[in-house]
C-alpha cells in the first residue's frame, strides 16, 4: 500500500472492527506496518473475507497477513505446471510469474529425457518453495509474457492477461496488441498514484523494450522452417546412430568368432 492510500486503509479497518462492535484498534500503526507490503485491494479483500469466515472473533495482524499471502493472485501448483508447460510449444504465448519461469527452468532437463512425471514433482516441489518464499518475504506476484511465434495466440493470451489485470495496457507486450489493426484498444488501465513523475522516463523505457522486441520477432526463424530443420537433423542424428550401433554389433561379433 501507498502512504497515500492509508485513510482508505483505516477506514477498512474501522469497518471490520465495526462488524464486531469494536472501535478500531489502538495499534492501527501496526497494522499498518505489518500490512502496508501488501496493496489495499487485497488488504481490503483479506479483512472482508475475514468478516464472513471468522464472525465470532476480531481479527489479529498475524491472520490478515496470511489471507494476504494467499490472495496474492499466485495460481496453485497444478494450474502453474499446466501454464508453464505449455512454454515447450513455440507458437504459444504464455503469461506466466516469476516463480513458473524459475521453477520450470529448473525442471526442464528433466522433461526433456521424456520424464514428464520426474518433472512435474520436480516443477511442484519448486514452485511450492519460490512461492512460500515470496510470500513471506511479501513479495507481490511479478507476470511476465513469453512470446511465441503464432500472431494470433499472442493477441489472445495477452489479450486475456490485459482483462485480468496481470499486465498493464502502457507495457511492452501489450503494445503488441494494441498495434494490431484487428484488435480494438482497451481501456488504459489506472496509474498507481505518484507514477506522473516517471511519465516520460517509463514512455522512453517501454519505446525501447518494444523496438527490441520488434527487432528480436523480426529475427526469428519462421516456425515451420525451424520444425523441418529440426526434423532432419534429428533424422541425420538417428542415422548416425543407426550407424555406430550397427558398427558396434559388427565389432563384437569379430571378437567373439575370434574368441572360439
């Protein structure tokens, strides 16, 4: 949360101690201290869930801090693994946190010999440790998109990020969308307060991001030349070793017709 948005925070605050017929608490500043990492939407959420779960009991810090941690917008391990999975194909764009990103990297060796259980135990066990980190670190959840090359799954996946909030209209990759003469401009989404003064720093920075994105698309190997390229050189691979298995056999069958 703000500075700026701590009335707005009181004033929640009084409304949840208001539900129990309590004024709020004399140590609202530690609670401000305690919950200010978190953003007010969320603080706000955790305190009204609070209300309709917990009707007997005032809250303390402590379990307001961990609904935040919760509804922190991290999805759950198996709705991450089938996310970050779906990376391995090309022509897919996916939005994904930082804690997907680093858990599949680290699973991905793993998924590429053909253990795809190895690898999803692996990715879960990950995922879970970066989150629990995160969180208690309070952390917030940080989204980022991997483009793949099919233009039109980048305008739908970034497209639906944009509608959930996880990327902001002003970023780089939504200016992949919002240039796309059949896509419609979305509303911009609202500035955190206090963002007017990097205005013009921001603009400059994401102009740079986006002609090097542009520069890296432009780059890429169309996508069925790389899988025909791909192809043979796995043919060649396999005829390769075709060929030295063949050797090999032929090697061990003179020696064991010398041995007799």
């Amino acid at each position: 949360m703000l500075d700026t948005e701590k009335p707005e925070f009181l004033q929640a605050l009084r409304l949840c101690f208001g539900a129990y017929d309590k004024s709020i608490p004399e140590t609202s500043h530690t609670w401000w201290d305690l919950l200010s990492p978190y953003p007010l939407k969320v603080v706000a959420s955790a305190l009204a869930m609070y209300v309709v779960n917990q009707p007997e009991f005032p809250p303390i810090p402590a379990a307001i801090m961990k609904r935040c941690r919760e509804m922190d917008g991290r999805p759950g391990d198996e709705e991450a693994w089938a996310i970050a999975l779906r990376s391995k194909d090309q022509r897919e764009t996916v939005v994904w946190t930082a804690e997907m990103a680093e858990a599949f990297g680290l699973c991905e060796s793993i998924l590429n010999v053909g253990d795809k259980v190895g690898a999803r135990m692996s990715f879960k066990e990950n995922y879970n440790r970066l989150v629990a980190n995160a969180r208690i670190r309070a952390v917030p959840a940080s989204w980022s998109v991997s483009i793949g090359f099919d233009k039109d799954r980048q305008r739908v996946a970034i497209g639906d990020a944009l509608r959930k909030g996880l990327i902001r209209n002003d970023s780089e990759f939504a200016q992949i969308l919002l240039n796309s003469p059949s896509t419609p401009i979305l509303p911009m989404l609202s500035a955190p307060p206090g963002a007017d003064a990097q205005k013009d720093y921001e603009r400059e920075k994401i102009q740079e991001n986006i002609r090097r994105m542009r520069d890296l698309i432009s780059g890429m190997e169309p996508a069925d030349q790389k899988i025909h390229r791909i192809s043979e050189a796995r043919i060649a691979a396999d005829r390769k070793a075709l060929e030295r298995a063949k050797a090999d056999a032929k090697r061990k069958t003179m020696q064991y017709r010398e041995l007799q």
